[in-house]
C-alpha cells in the first residue's frame, strides 16, 4: 500500500514537473508570399521605372527581391502592419508632394515675370566671310551657369531643371532657355549673355 502511494506521489509530482515546464516560443518567420507566375510578392514603398508605382503589389524576380528592392527600402513584405505603415507613408508624401508642387509654380509664375538675366563672359571678335562681327565666347555657357544665375536672384533653379538644347556660344545674343520645373510644371526665361572682354582675332 505504502510503494502504491509512493508511486502515486512520485506519478503526480512528474505530472506537475511537466505542466510547470515553460513552453517553447514559436518564431513566426515572415514568410515571402509566391506570385502565381512563382516570382516574390512585394509592396512598393517608392516608384520603381518599370516596376510599378508606390503602395502597387507586384511580382518579381526572387534575386531582384532579396537583392536589391528588399535591402535598399524600396520594397517591404505584404504584411498587415507594413501595409499600414505605407499607407501612412503614403499620406505623409502626398502631402510633401503637394506643397512641392505649389512652391514650384511660384517659382514658375515668378520666372515669367522675371525679365532676361544678364550673364558676363569673356569673348573675342571674329570677322565672318559676310564682314559680319560676331563675339565668340571662349567657351560656353551650359545649364550650371544659368542656375548659377538664377539663384543669384533668390530663384532656385537646379542645373538638371535648364534644357538647354546645345550651350550658347556667341555674346551679344539673347536666348530663350525652357525650364523643366518638376511634377509637369514648365517654365522659360530670357538670358542675354554680354561679352566681359573684346578684341579682334
């Protein structure tokens, strides 16, 4: 009577050793969902060129995925809460980009009504087969010169926002010079460009 006891006892104290065991955490790994064509579901957080537009689920290339769209924030995993925070993302670039696109068209309205600018070089006079007098520079007035002379005026003017189709090489000329603003926003402005020195070669 006395060993069944003592079985009993030892019986319900390896019960209440197993049940007092902690369990063992289970890591949920964020699985990579498969598109139907095999490929890595993502979600753009930023515009990809050929890829697709911020906040699109798209399929692509496993190695595209994990080598270059994951690592570098341009993608995240489809998950619930990455969902919800792009969406918040979303909302905060939205509305970066609309007061963007207010301050450019200030800045468009105020080059319109800006008259030509003005920009020194210095040039030499060259005597064509005509007897026609032209002013050539000694080199050439490109995009960064023009910015350079935008912004002297307080006007922020970025040298990839000047089109200009082929430097301007010839003083004592005005040139009509287009704008590419951003977002669409298209402007033009008038640059005379002055000769700083003569002399006749």
């Amino acid at each position: 009577m006395a060993k069944n006891a003592t079985k009993k006892a030892a019986a319900g104290d390896g019960a209440t050793a197993t049940l007092n065991q902690p369990k063992k955490k289970v890591r949920k790994r964020n699985q990579v969902k498969k598109g139907p064509h095999g490929g890595t579901l993502i979600v753009l957080v930023n515009d990809v060129a050929h890829v697709g537009k911020q906040g699109e689920v798209v399929e692509v290339k496993s190695g595209y995925a994990r080598n270059f769209l994951l690592p570098y924030g341009h993608a995240v995993i489809p998950s619930e809460e990455n969902l919800r925070t792009l969406e918040q993302y979303k909302i905060k670039v939205s509305k970066a980009r609309e007061a963007r696109v207010a301050d450019l068209k200030v800045l468009a309205e105020q080059l319109t009504r800006l008259p030509a600018i003005t920009i020194e070089a210095n040039a030499h006079e060259q005597v064509d087969e005509t007897g026609n007098t032209h002013h050539l520079l000694y080199g050439s007035i490109g995009a960064h010169d023009i910015s350079k002379a935008l912004k002297g005026k307080n006007l922020s003017v970025e040298p990839d926002m000047v089109k200009l189709e082929h430097p301007i090489r010839e003083a004592n000329t005005l040139n009509a010079v287009q704008l590419s603003l951003g977002y669409g926003i298209e402007a033009a402005v008038q640059v005379l460009v002055v000769a700083l020195q003569g002399g006749k070669k």
